[in-house]
C-alpha cells in the first residue's frame, strides 16, 4: 500500500515560522479592535494564506503538495456540502432536544451589535467566515494536518485539532465550538486527502455562527 501523501517538516517549519512572524507584526503594527481591526486581520490571514500558497508552488510541487490540486475542486466542494449537511442535521437534532429541555439553543451563540455599523457587521461576518475559513484550513489542516498523516489519520486528527483549539484559547474559557469545529474539519480532511472539503465546512460553519450572533437576539423568545 502507497504511503499517504504528507507535508514535509522543511515545508512545515518554514510555514509555521512565516505565520508566526506575521502574527508577531500585526500584534505589534496593526489595529486591534473596531472596523479597521476587522479589515488589518483580513490582510494578515490573505498575507498568511497567499505566503503558504506561493511557497508550496515555488519550492514544494505546486498545489498538489499542499492538498489543493485543481483537479479535486469540484468532487472535493461537493464532498464538503455533503458533510455540511450531515452535520448540520446533527446540530439541528442537538438544538431539538436542548429545546426540549428548555434551554434555547441559539442564546448559546447570540451575541450584541445593536450598536454596531452595517460595515462593521458585514465585515464581520465576510472576515469571520470566507477569509478566515479560508487561510485556517490552509494552515492548520493542509500545513499541520497535512505533516502529521505520516503517523496516521488518527493522530493527524487529534494534534491538528489540538493545535486548532489552543490557538483559540481565550481568557481561561475552553474553546468548545474549536474544539468540536477542528474534529469535524479534520475528520473530512483525513478522509477526503483535499482541503476543499473542510474548507467548504469551515466556512459555511463559521458563516452560520457568525449570523446567529449577529442576528441571533431578534430570534429569542
């Protein structure tokens, strides 16, 4: 049987320490909050992103290295809407019985703009969903995961949603919905062997729990 195609730790050294450096700048050079932060984040995850993208295609065997080759776009887009809808039942049974149980499952996620610009809330969904599902699943799937399936998709799960989760980590509070996201990425991704499927997953998950937190409130009773 043909060994799984991996990320090399040349390529994965240099990608983790690319990201890391850009991390290191906008921490330092770019706004953090408002719109404008919205939109710096945007240009670091693009710059991330592209850097991984342009590296693979001049130093690693194109695209193809990197779980992106052309020629799985569209089965690898379908394979994903599948899995999206597979677990968007699961999550729509989940809410059912939290339902029952009288606890309103979108109070879970609702947050409060009442008080934020029509651009700010577009760009919080279009950043929070399309650029950053994007540039994540690149990073942490295709670089991370994409290196350690050499010790089985088992352990490729495991550390990259590890990783994912960890890099979530805010003030104490455990990353759940990381947590449960970076499983179900990296499950479509280990059995798919292409990031359009997680990619795919990614965003639409995202997209979906970034406008029930903007939205969410006008929907509790």
């Amino acid at each position: 049987m043909d060994k799984p195609k991996t990320v090399g730790i040349k390529a994965l050294a240099a990608g983790a320490a690319w990201v890391m450096a850009l991390e290191l700048c906008a921490s330092l050079l770019a706004p953090q909050k408002g719109l404008a932060g919205l939109w710096a984040l945007a240009g670091l995850r693009v710059l991330q992103a592209g850097g991984l993208v342009a590296g693979f295609l001049i130093f690693y065997q194109g695209l193809e290295a990197l779980f992106l080759a052309p020629g799985q776009l569209k089965r690898g887009l379908w394979r994903g809407f599948l899995w999206g809808l597979g677990f968007g039942g699961i999550c729509a049974l989940a809410g059912i019985a939290l339902h029952a149980n009288g606890i309103n499952p979108i109070a879970l996620v609702a947050g409060s703009f009442k008080n934020q610009s029509h651009a700010y809330v577009f760009s919080y969904i279009l950043v929070g969903s399309l650029v950053a599902g994007i540039s994540e699943e690149i990073f942490f799937r295709g670089l991370i995961q994409g290196y350690f399936l050499r010790f089985g998709a088992v352990i490729s799960i495991v550390a990259s949603t590890a990783i994912f989760a960890a890099v979530h980590w805010r003030s104490g509070v455990i990353p759940v919905f990381q947590i449960i996201g970076g499983l179900l990425f990296s499950c479509a991704f280990a059995r798919e062997k292409n990031l359009y499927a997680p990619i795919v997953l990614h965003v639409g998950g995202n997209f979906t729990l970034f406008a029930l937190s903007v939205w969410g409130q006008n929907l509790l009773l």
